[in-house]
C-alpha cells in the first residue's frame, strides 16, 4: 500500500490548491542533503571532536549514538547555551553541510514543482533547520534561488528555536504577511508536523520510503505522498 492510498484524495487536492504559501522543509523535500556526505559520519565527527577536547562526559550514551548531528549540537546548547563551544560546534557542522551540497540529490520533481507553483501565483519559503547558507548555496547551483529569495529562514544561533519550535515558520508568515490557513508546510519527519501544527499551518508528510511514512503517519500526520509528482500533478490540474 502506498503513501497515496491512505490519503483522501478530496482532503489531498484541498490542501494543495488552496495554498497560497507554501512553506518547504529543506533536507527531503527539495534534496538529499546527506545523499553523497553521510550524516552519520558528521554526526560522528562531531562527537569525535567534542571528545578531543575533553569533552567526552558532556553527552550521554544515546546522544553519542544517535548518527544525527542536530541531537549532537541541540544536545551540547542544552548544557552550555549560547556559548562559544555552540558557536564552534554550529560552525563546524554548517561547513560539513556546504561540502554537502556538492553531492546533494535532488528529490525527484522538486524542481518543476517549485518553478510550477511559483509560475501559479504561489509564494514559496525555506522553513529549515539547515544552515540558511548551506539553502542558498544549494538552491543558487539549481536555478531556484529566485524563486525563493529572500524567504529563506534557517538555523540560528538560537538552537532552541530549531523545529519542533515553530519559530522559522512564524518569521516567515510574518515577513509574508501571510495568516497560516492560507500557508502549506511541506516535511518530511514528525518535527516538521509538530512545529506546523504548533503554528497553525495545514501539513503535507513527504515519505521518501515506508519508514519515513511510518513515522509521519504515527506523529498524526493525515496526508502523506511518496512522490512529489502527485502534488506536481494536481498544481497543474488546478491550473487546468
């Protein structure tokens, strides 16, 4: 059974036509940021690089473990917020995210549906806990950047603001103008649909396998695609 299957497909095409914002996720949605640079192994070098500093006991087993380098660097702010040993680590791990652009892999039809929607009248921005810099770096190598700019709210220093909080969905209603009924987010984990439900905007779960759709669907999300060609498909319907 596909992600499309378990969707109602009058709840589906409401969801797509009436948006007038569309608020993308990053890493998923629009690529596979990690697709030729591991995000395990920046998870591990991080760990590797606390650990050279003595810093061995600052996180616990499960955090050492986890293979994702966001719980190591959200892990580390929870323990000395707003320090220079965050701003280090944060830095560290924007530049493994650029080197990761080059070997990025775009989702399939991620591109025509940015340029479609766009064309369509839509408004798109950038909701991510990427580094914004690594966004433009990426979007700027795909012809996508205009499309985009200058709606690009990514990570801060304030790394307690990282989704599940909403505060990169918010910044961009407001820079919009936009109230959130009339937006869309499009992600592809449960922190994506936390952060939309807790700023009021309608959700789209992007499963690029049936884990992914798993966890998206036992977070409580109701409607979930495999594959981007199906929202591709009723954009251009809509236009029909």
């Amino acid at each position: 059974m596909t992600a499309e299957t378990e969707n109602d497909p009058h709840q589906l095409r409401e969801l797509i036509t009436r948006a007038r914002i569309v608020l993308w996720d990053f890493d998923g949605p629009i690529c596979g940021l990690f697709a030729g640079h591991s995000a395990e192994r920046v998870a591990a070098d991080l760990v590797e690089w606390l650990e050279s500093r003595g810093l061995h006991g600052l996180l616990t087993e499960a955090e050492r473990e986890s293979l994702d380098p966001h719980v190591v660097l959200r892990a580390v702010d929870r323990r000395h917020p707003g320090s220079d040993l965050v701003a280090e680590l944060e830095e560290r791990l924007t530049q493994e995210e650029l080197r990761a652009t080059s070997s990025a892999m775009p989702t399939a039809y991620a591109d025509p549906l940015i340029r479609t929607w766009t064309a369509l009248g839509s408004r798109p921005a950038i909701t991510t806990n990427n580094s914004p810099r690594v966004v433009r770096s990426y979007l700027g190598t795909r012809g996508l950047l205009s499309c985009f700019h200058p709606h690009i709210y990514g990570r801060t220093q304030d790394l307690h603001q990282l989704k599940p909080d909403p505060h990169c969905l918010n910044r961009a209603l407001s820079a919009l103008g936009a109230a959130p009924s009339s937006a869309l987010m499009i992600g592809d984990t449960p922190s994506d649909l936390h952060a939309a439900n807790s700023a009021g905007v309608p959700f789209l779960g992007y499963a690029r396998n049936a884990r992914k759709e798993k966890l998206l669907r036992q977070a409580g999300a109701t409607a979930v695609v495999d594959s981007l060609q199906t929202v591709l498909t009723l954009v251009r319907a809509a236009d029909s």
